[in-house]
C-alpha cells in the first residue's frame, strides 16, 4: 500500500481523495485541511485578515459572488452539477455540490480538519510531511509515498508595485478582503484590473460608490457598456497623497484604490529542498503544468486557469495517479524539462508572459487532450472547451446580462444556447 498525503479539501484535494478512494486497494491516504469545511475558496466567510488561529484567511468570496461560468462546465465529469433551470449559480450552491460530492464519495472519513501543513521535505525517496493540530496546538511528523498538493491559488493576493503607493492617504484593499459594496458607499474609486473580478466588481460597487474609474491595460476595448459613473484609464503611472496620475497623463483625486489585480502561488509549506520555484508566477520544474521532473512523487493540481477547473483536477489526478501506480513511465527528467521548455517557447511566440505561464483559455482543449493521450486516460469531452469559450466571451461582450443565458448540453460535441439574453 502506498500512502498519500493531500494538501487542502477544496475541490481539487475532493478530487484527489475521490481518485485515490476508487484504487484503495493501491493507496492510503489523508487530505489535510486548515480550516473546518470542504470547499476551499467556495467558502463564504465575513471575516478577513485572519481566522481564530492567527492564519490569514483563505477565501476570496464575496458575498454576491454567481459564477461566472455556467454550471453545465462546471461539474466533474462523472459528477455532473444537477439539472436546474439556470447556467450561473451562486456561491452557496456550488459549496453545497462540493460537500454533496465529498459525502456521496465517502471522503469526509479521510479528512482531517484543522490541520496545517507547516512543512514538507524529501526523504530518501519518500516525504517527510509536518502538519499542526491547531484545535489541540500539537505538531506530529508523517512519512508518505507521494504529496499530491491542492491548496489553491485565489488566496495569496498579488499586489504591483506602483510608485508613489506608500504616500497615497486614502484606503488601498485587496479583492481578496472584499465582501460587500456598502464599504465603498459615496466613494470615488480606482479598480485596478479588468480580469473577471475587475470586471464584475467595477459593476457591482458602481451601485454605492460615487464614481469608479477602471484602471486597465487590455487591448481591445471592453464592449460592455457600464453605468455612466464608471470611467476606463490606463495603467496608473504613480500614485500621490489625494490621488493618481494615469499613463494618458490625466489625473483624479480618489478616496480608495481597489486592487483587483489577482494572485499568487504561494506554497509556505514546502521545504527549500522541494526545489520548487515560483518566478512571476510560474511554478517550476513542472511537466505537464502538473508534475514535479525531479521528484516526480510530488504533484499540483489545479494550477492552470481559466479552464473547466472541477474536470481539470479529476483529469490531472488521474494521470498522476497512473504515473504513481506505474501504469504509465513518465519520460527522464531532461526529456520532461525540455518538454516544459517547449511548451512556454511556443506560450512565448503567442505573446504570453510568464504570469500567463500556466494560463489555458484558447489552449485548454489541447491541454485535455495531451493529458489524456500521453497517459492513455479517457479525456474531456470537446463540449466543455466550446461552452467555456463562448461563455468567456459572453462575459466580454455582455457583462450586464450575461449570467441570465441559459445552456443545455446535447452531447459530448454540442450544446444549445435555450436563453441567450441582451
């Protein structure tokens, strides 16, 4: 019997147990989760800035959060979300899927809740793992096989450097410890980013701030038409005591700068002699966005985004899990990092930076589709990519309206679009 240590009961650490409960004739193993629920970011919670034992927070939601991709590419894929009327659900509902899906598959028994993995090291071929009972502050030392790590990464807030950002007087906060609009009552507001939450909360808090000016650097112009107290900028090009100077030159005197610009992979757990590196985001020596080529017993699922994410993780830990068996030989270790090279070469030649590195959208069929080949594994059904994709620019094109479309799902190439509002 091999034993597996899961980091976080998210979705991606729910689809490793599920994946690893089906062959436990092959594996032992314990997920490990510092707070007291299933679910990870999905968890709404008022609190910010730190929880009852001094860690920061993990959620990123707010509380009107709906999704901004509709259920019918959200669910795993032998576990669909159940028929409803509506595509866009609300937070609440996808927690409550999660926690269905972790009773329906016995995981809860393996779980143990307010535990903190504090550090991870390589040991003769196996893993040291240190983890904290916080309820009872008793730290224990476990070995295991392999380390399949799923702690997520919309919980680390990335903040640019802006100059001049130490003298601005007014308020700076994080989309991280965002929570309701009624802090930004009456306010003139900077957002900075027009990613998804950029986006959506530039439109949610128009609704109570006295004017919000968008701050981005996309190059297309956005289609959807806001209120008429929302302005787009450019980038900032530095901040001053009352307020900002846009790169166009323009300037505006602001009371909060609204930082909606993302985050970061963050693994304080794992020991200097894990030999990861995360460089502007991009996490290495990884094949396959998944692997680690030099501990090839260590694994991150989840880390790509904008993908079918709950399909994406039971898709990663399946091929892992087909290498950790042995079913499947992965390449050496050369061959592997050549094929990482390779892959963020021809990422570069697109335009892609290194904060895009693990970044899917357009590329995510063929990414499903390499998993599934190279590990002879059955794959993703084309539908999701389409969906995802038409979905993503529904967003674009129409952010007001677009959560009331409706979808419905034909087979594993079609879908049809029963609602498509204006």
């Amino acid at each position: 019997m091999k034993r597996v240590a899961v980091v976080g009961a998210g979705a991606a650490g729910l689809a490793a147990a599920k994946n690893l409960r089906e062959e436990s004739d092959k594996f032992q193993f314990t997920v490990f989760e510092q707070t007291g629920n299933v679910g990870g970011t999905w968890v709404y919670t008022e609190r910010v800035g730190k929880d009852e034992f001094g860690l920061p927070i993990h959620s990123s939601m707010y509380k009107s959060l709906r999704t901004n991709l509709p259920k019918e590419v959200m669910g795993f894929p032998d576990y669909p979300i159940p028929a409803q009327e509506k595509s866009y659900l609300v937070s609440a509902e996808i927690l409550k899927f999660l926690e269905n899906y972790a009773k329906d598959f016995k995981l809860y028994d393996h779980i143990k809740f307010f535990h903190l993995v504090t550090s991870i090291t390589p040991i003769n071929g196996r893993w040291s793992v240190k983890v904290k009972d916080l309820k009872n502050n008793k730290e224990k030392e476990l070995e295991f096989d392999a380390v399949m790590v799923c702690n997520g990464h919309y919980s680390t807030p990335y903040i640019p450097r802006i100059v001049g950002a130490e003298e601005f007087k007014g308020n700076q906060i994080h989309s991280h410890d965002y929570r309701i609009p009624e802090i930004f009552r009456q306010q003139r507001v900077v957002v900075i980013g027009a990613g998804p939450s950029g986006m959506d909360l530039a439109l949610e808090i128009s609704r109570e701030a006295k004017t919000v000016i968008l701050s981005h650097h996309l190059k297309d112009p956005i289609a959807t038409k806001f209120p008429d107290n929302v302005l787009q900028k450019p980038d900032i090009e530095f901040m001053h005591e009352k307020g900002i100077t846009f790169k166009d030159g323009s300037t505006a005197e602001v009371d909060t700068i609204f930082y909606c610009t993302g985050y970061r992979y963050n693994f304080p757990f794992l020991s200097e002699a894990c030999r990861v590196r995360v460089e502007d985001n991009h996490v290495k020596p990884l094949y396959k966005h998944l692997i680690h080529t030099e501990f090839p017993t260590l694994c991150f699922i989840g880390l790509p985004f904008y993908v079918c994410a709950f399909s994406l993780f039971d898709l990663q830990c399946r091929f892992f899990l087909r290498v950790f068996e042995g079913t499947m030989t992965l390449p050496s270790m050369e061959q592997m990092n050549a094929d990482a090279e390779r892959e963020q070469l021809k990422r570069r030649e697109m335009g892609f930076g290194n904060r895009q590195a693990h970044m899917m959208g357009p590329l995510q069929g063929d990414y499903y589709d390499d998993l599934a080949r190279t590990s002879g594994i059955e794959g993703l059904p084309p539908v999701l990519t389409k969906l995802h994709n038409l979905s993503s620019q529904r967003f674009l094109d129409d952010l007001i309206n677009y959560r009331n479309d409706i979808f419905k799902v034909i087979d594993s190439e079609n879908y049809v679009h029963v609602k498509l509002s204006h």
